[in-house]
C-alpha cells in the first residue's frame, strides 16, 4: 500500500500526536541506541558501515524533526497574529533552515551531494516559479525542494501525501507555509487543491510538482506500457516505449497550476545519479554515495513563452520530458561524473 492511500490521522489522534511527540521521539531514540552500537560492532566486517550510519542518521533525524514541531510551538508563541509578515517570515526561515540541516546530514553521513550541471536560472523575481521536476530514485523531492529554497532563494510549496500529516512537524510547518497535503480518498477536490495553491502563491514562492506522478523504475515502466497496450491505447503506449528514463508526464496536475497562476515562469529539472536506484536493495548496496553526486540540469521558460492553452501545454510539456530524458540518457551512457565544462 503506497502513501497515496494511507489516510490521515483523525483530528483526535493529530492533536495527542502533536504533543506527545517528543515523548514518542524519546523512544524511537531509545529503541535505536541499541541498533547504533551493533552497527559499530558490524562496522568491522561491513567497511561501508551502513547499519552505523543509517542507525545514527535516523537519531539525528527524529531530533531534527522535534526540534522543528518545537520551535514552531515558539513561533506561535511569539508572533500570534498568524496573518502577520514577521509570522510567516519565521516559518520560512525555520524551513529553509530545516532543508540545510536536512542535506548537511545526509552529506555527513550518507555522502549525499548535489551538483549543478548549469547555471541555474531563476525566472523572473517578480513573479512566482512553477518547477516541474523529474521523479526518480531516492532523495530527489528533498533535493528538489533544498535547491528551490537555498539556490534558487525561493520558498517551496510542495504537493505531498496526506499521510504525511502523521508527522506533527511535517504537518505544522507545511500547512502554515501552505503545502499541499493530497487527499487519500479520489476525486476533483485534487486539482482544486493544487489550483488553489498555485493562485494564492507570492513572487518569492516555487510550486514543485513531479508531473510524472510516481518514482521511475524499469518495472512500472514495463507495467505502463503493457496497460497501455492492453487498453488499445497504441499511441500512449509507443510514446512510453520512446521515453527510457522517464515516465510519461501526467499533465492534469502541472496544467492546473500553470492556469492558475499563469504569470509564473516554468523551470524544467532534470536530474541523475539516483535514478537507477529503483530498489531499496539498490539503495542499500550502493550507501554510502560519496562516489555517486546526483547531478542536476534545469531549463526555464518564461511564462511568455509557455503555451496557456491546455492541448498546447501537453504537447509542450510532452517535448520537454522528451528533453529530460535525452539528457538522463546521455549523462548514463557517457558515465560522466562531474559537471558539465562551463
């Protein structure tokens, strides 16, 4: 079962949550300090040290996530006019302090690192960004999102899975920054969501949207096209067959935002290094990840330049996948391992 159809905590047991949650931090860490020193001992025959390393990170993280929630408790508390600049301005910082605490971790102890291929360019900075990312191996809406509000010096609003508001931290920061928490249950209400979003974002603000809808891996690459096929859909499925590290853009979600907020410029992220990554005994096999930087390319279009037309904007975003995916394809068979010469 995938996060999409996990449902929410109700209001009750969200309320408990968010104040019980350093007590359940305490003994999520307490149950872990055992696993921490057997990765020490396990470090002697495992030079990798994987147990040690993702036994530590995962401490530091339940922390990291307290402190977050806590300090949230303390913006509140001294800024409570939740309408005000100096209330909003907090949380953003919180946030983007949040993404940096997030990747100086994962650097320390996974070796995760993040390099630009290009120049990136951020679109106009009087307007809105709307960033269409590729979805593939793990980490990437971290780094996405970490890019977006460190490089890019804008606040991120992220569509995520309603069964996230399990975590208090996650829950209090994103809603009060106006995230997007995806209903579990189906319907329209989905799009209203996202067009809301996009509506209501300001000039300093990026909407992250993984058009593909799911994490590329070769099997529900295979999956799609042989549903497709089997649906009649020849088309559809030939499209999919031509795209080998991508999946077809879904355009329904992508197309919402950029009508309603039709005056953001467009940026088009692209990334690799992660992405053949498509299983957690991959992920495991290849930890830790000093040797395997996920490179990261972005195109930006001005909002002048992207069609406003539903039809033209799939067709569009259809040639910009093809480009992604051109890209991912050449980095894989060049095995090139660090960015491009300016």
């Amino acid at each position: 079962m995938g996060a999409t159809s996990i449902p929410p905590p109700p209001p009750a047991v969200r309320r408990v949550l968010h104040l019980a949650w350093p007590l359940v931090g305490v003994a999520v860490t307490g149950l872990l300090v055992p696993v921490v020193v057997a990765g020490a001992f396990h470090a002697l025959v495992d030079r990798r040290a994987r147990v040690f390393r993702v036994a530590c990170l995962a401490v530091i993280l339940v922390w990291l996530d307290i402190r977050i929630l806590v300090q949230c408790w303390v913006i509140s508390a001294g800024h409570p006019d939740e309408r005000s600049e100096e209330w909003r301005a907090a949380h953003e910082d919180l946030l983007e302090a949040a993404f940096d605490s997030l990747m100086y971790y994962a650097r320390r102890w996974l070796g995760l690192e993040i390099r630009l291929t290009d120049r990136m360019h951020f679109g106009s900075r009087d307007e809105p960004l709307l960033a269409l990312a590729r979805h593939a191996g793990p980490f990437d809406s971290l780094a996405v999102a970490w890019l977006m509000a460190r490089t890019a010096d804008r606040v991120p609003r992220i569509v995520l899975a309603e069964a996230l508001r399990w975590d208090p931290a996650l829950d209090t920061i994103l809603t009060r920054l106006d995230s997007y928490f995806v209903p579990a249950r189906g319907g329209s209400d989905r799009l209203e969501g996202v067009r809301a979003m996009a509506a209501t974002m300001d000039r300093d603000d990026v909407l992250v949207l993984f058009p593909e809808g799911e994490n590329w891996t070769p099997s529900r690459r295979t999956r799609l096209i042989d549903r497709l096929r089997a649906s009649g859909d020849v088309r559809r499925a030939d499209r999919a067959e031509r795209l080998l590290h991508v999946l077809p853009p879904k355009t329904r979600g992508a197309w919402a935002a950029r009508s309603a907020s039709p005056r953001a410029d467009v940026m088009v992220v692209a990334h690799v290094g992660f992405g053949e990554l498509s299983s957690a005994r991959m992920v495991w096999d290849a930890m830790p990840f000093f040797d395997r930087p996920m490179l990261v390319r972005t195109w930006t279009y001005r909002a002048a330049d992207v069609p406003d037309e539903p039809v033209a904007f799939a067709a569009w975003l259809d040639e910009r996948w093809s480009e992604v995916d051109s890209w991912v394809t050449a980095r894989l068979e060049s095995g090139a391992e660090r960015p491009d010469e300016a």
